[in-house]
C-alpha cells in the first residue's frame, strides 16, 4: 500500500522498514515502525486510544528488563543503559505534557486482536527508537538497537502484558482506595453536623419510621468503608507477576538468573511488592484476578449508585419534591427554566457507576474467552479495568468535594414531615397496641394532626408519657421507647 500525497504537496520524508509480510514506508519523525502502522491500519475501531497507564507500565517492565540484561552481560551495556535512559525519558512526563509529546507515537486503539501483541510491539519500536537518538543513531536504524533482539530481549507479549496491566491496575486502584476512604471521611462528617436532625425515614419511597438525618449519612460511610476496605486489599492479588514466564508460561527463552533478576528490578523500580509466580503459567492463561477486581468496582459502583439515586431524592423539589437536602449549586440547570438547578454531580457519579457496572460485564465476558494457555482477549480486559478504575477514582473525587463536603439539611422541612405524617404512632405499639395505635395513625392523618395530639386528645396518654414515648431520642434507637 503506497502512502500518496495531495498533487502540489511536498513529499514527506519516510524510512523504509521490513518486516516478515513485506516493506513499508514509515514517517521518518515516527518514533514507532512498521509493527505499529499495521497495527494502526487493522485495528481502526473504537476511537479509544491504548491507557497511557497500561503503556507506563509498559515501559517500566522495558526498563526493569534492560537493567537486568546489563546485569547479567546478555548484550552490550552501552545498549541495554540507552534502552534503560530511553524509559526514563518516555516516564519522565505524565499527563497532559506526556500527551502532548508522546501520544502521536503510540496511536493504536485499545480493542485490537492478539492478546496485546500489537501494543507491545508498539512499545518495543518507541523504547528502541528513542534509544537509538540517545546513542547517536536516526530513527529506524535497528543496527544500533533492535526493537526485538534487544528492547524484546527474553521476553513475550504473553508475560510482559499481564505484568504492565497489573502494575498500572495497581497504580490505579490506589487512587480508586484513596478517593472512597475521602468519601467515608465526609460521609461522616455529615452523620455528625445532621445527628441532631429528626427527619422521617422512609422504605418502599413511603413514610416508615423516624430518624436522625445522620443516621442515614452513616449508614452511606459504612458502605464506603467497606468499598474502601475490599480495594485496599484486593491489590495482594494483583502483586503475583509471570514475567520471565515468555509465550505460554514454560519460560523458554528467558535465563533463569533473568527471571529471578527482572522480578527483583521490577519490585524496585515500582516499589509494589511485586512477586514472581511460583507457577507462571497460570498468570499467563488465567484472568480471573483481573474479574475479581472488577467484581470489586461493581460492588463499589453499586453503591455510589444507590448514594447518587438517594442524594438525588432527598434533594428533590426543593418545593415539589422530598427537600430535605441542598446540593450544592454547582451550574445552571436549563436553557429554557431560569433559576432552574439540577443534581448534576450525584447524576455525573451515577453515570460513572452505571459505566463500570457495564465494564464489568466485559471483563467477565473476556476473562472467560480465554483458550487453553492464553488469552486473546486480554487487550478488552485493560481497556475496560482500567477505564473502570480511572472512570471511579475520577468521580468518586468529584462527588466528594463538589457534592458531598457542601451539603446542607434543611431543618424545619425535616420537622415539618415528621410532624406531618402519622409514623410516630408505631412508637405507641408495646403502650396502647396494635390496633388502637393503626387508628390513632389513620386519624392523624385524615385529620392532618399530629399522633401526639390524637393520643392526648383522646385521653390515651398524658402530657408526661407522650413526652417520653415520643421522645426523638427514644424513638430513633433500639429499644421500646418509654420503658
């Protein structure tokens, strides 16, 4: 296939690269080769680029490996410090800079088929290339240094890719553990500022029982604690690496000093207690690690799906709605309702929820698809891990300090529902019975007063009992109120 110019233009300059299916031309400023414009060209599919985190770790298993090529003398030094110098060059930014000067050379899409080959191939020609300018050479001269035989050097696509996934899952999932333990922090804050706050509770969406307002805000912090708590620890089993494993996990072609070597480098360089599998072929075919961490992040969504739905009703209206919390107004609500504003940061963190929910569907579907010693779908299980992790990092963030740290309670519409409604009267069960307590219910609320009235009015009670049955106190924790 022959790259043709517009008539008029001037011809850029391309290098020439071979590979076992023939000879392409290569933009000559590309830092990658011929594997990755194939690659470009196969797999134009979902507009997603591969996750800079995947292509870090990466790179940090490239640099673990040279370093332990120079230790053990398999090739020159001056080659394995220039490929270890370009690491360090390509690791040297993150972010938006790391964007702005390296994304061009790694331009493949995250669904590609062969179980992440193209990516590392990809890799190996960025890591080589930026090498070869480092030791004086131009791009595309792999006499200097090769992508394959050096950068490459005792290693497969089969080990290196589920070790990178695990470290940049790792590096993640830290964020992930950070945002919710910031997220139980001012859930908490909450059940202590609204504990003084008798509001109505409700189950089905109807009027139930009578609560404190922070109650419910610890109920929220448990959950948190929890997902917090499962995320912390699940990283103990992302630790178990197959590096040195090679194409199905038996090894061949990696030194057994390598093997030993680059695990200990590798621990070093990320400082995550990385270990070497005991049994590398496992690691290499079996991805169920990989669904038991995004099993996780559902298990986390769900519950920031349920908070989002809830802050979302509770701070409905304000007039036609519950009314009981004020979100805080972060934007204008509507192009056509002035004035109007609308929970968008609880709706934003139930969106990311409802997405992770949907990733973990396709992790668990790709997990599974794996065929006898490897897994060809491994690129689909970063892609959607990874997202899942960056997507509930991000918006667990977002929701923490843009929602949550600025909510407000409004009191008397609290007081007002509470007194509004007829749910006090199941404090009165173990005093007056069930029935004579249904119908001083059902006459409070017909007659829109309250229970106390009702009872008082009816000569059931005195001033000095209703005072102690229908205390907030008592009526918001375990125990017969009264007694």
């Amino acid at each position: 296939m022959e790259e043709r110019q517009p008539v008029g233009s001037a011809a850029p300059a391309y290098r020439e690269e071979r590979d076992s299916l023939g000879t392409r031309k290569v933009p000559v400023d590309a830092y990658y080769g011929i594997h990755t414009l194939r690659a470009a060209e196969n797999f134009a599919v979902s507009g997603r680029l591969v996750n800079r985190e995947l292509l870090r770790a990466l790179i940090v298993v490239k640099k673990a490996a040279a370093l332990a090529h120079k230790r053990l003398g398999t090739y020159p030094a001056e080659i394995a410090l220039g490929i270890a110098a370009a690491c360090d060059e390509l690791l040297a930014e993150d972010g938006a800079a790391w964007e702005e000067r390296w994304r061009a050379h790694f331009p493949l899409d995250s669904l590609q088929g062969g179980a992440g080959t193209s990516t590392h191939l990809n890799v190996n020609e960025v890591v080589a290339n930026v090498a070869i300018e480092r030791l004086g050479g131009q791009r595309g001269d792999y006499a200097v240094v090769h992508p394959l035989d050096h950068v490459n050097c005792a290693q497969s696509t089969n080990d290196v890719y589920p070790t990178a996934l695990r470290i940049a899952a790792i590096r993640l999932l830290r964020r992930v553990s950070a945002a919710f333990a910031s997220l139980q922090e001012a859930l908490q804050e909450k059940e202590q500022a609204f504990a003084h706050v008798l509001k109505l509770g409700r189950t089905e969406l109807m009027d139930a029982l009578p609560m404190m307002a922070g109650q419910g805000f610890g109920a929220y912090a448990k959950a948190a604690a929890r997902d917090r708590w499962r995320l912390y620890k699940i990283e103990e089993r992302l630790r178990e690496v197959n590096l040195g494993g090679t194409a199905i996990g038996t090894g061949l072609n990696a030194p057994v000093k390598y093997i030993f070597c680059v695990t200990e480098l590798l621990q070093e360089l990320t400082g995550y207690g990385l270990a070497r599998s005991e049994y590398p072929m496992d690691p290499t075919q079996n991805m169920d690690v990989f669904a038991e961490v995004s099993g996780l992040l559902k298990a986390a969504a769900v519950n920031l799906l349920k908070l989002s739905n809830d802050l979302r009703l509770l701070g409905s209206g304000p007039a036609g709605g519950l009314g009981e919390l004020e979100l805080p107004a972060v934007q204008a609500g509507s192009s056509i309702m002035p004035g109007k504003v609308n929970p968008v940061m609880a709706e934003m963190a139930g969106s990311a929820a409802m997405k992770v929910i949907a990733n973990d569907a396709a992790v668990t579907a790709a997990a599974a698809a794996g065929q006898l010693e490897l897994n060809a779908f491994v690129p689909l299980i970063a892609d959607a891990l990874l997202d899942s992790l960056e997507t509930l990092a991000n918006a667990v963030t977002l929701l923490t300090e843009r929602c949550i740290r600025g909510l407000a309670i409004r009191e008397e519409r609290c007081r007002e529902q509470v007194e509004g409604s007829a749910v006090l009267a199941t404090a009165l069960v173990h005093h007056l019975g069930y029935e004579t307590s249904t119908r001083i219910a059902s006459r409070a609320q017909r007659e829109q007063r309250t229970v106390r009235e009702i009872a008082l009015a009816e000569g059931l009670l005195t001033e000095e009992e209703a005072d102690r049955i229908l205390n907030p106190l008592q009526v918001t924790k375990p125990g017969i109120p009264g007694r």
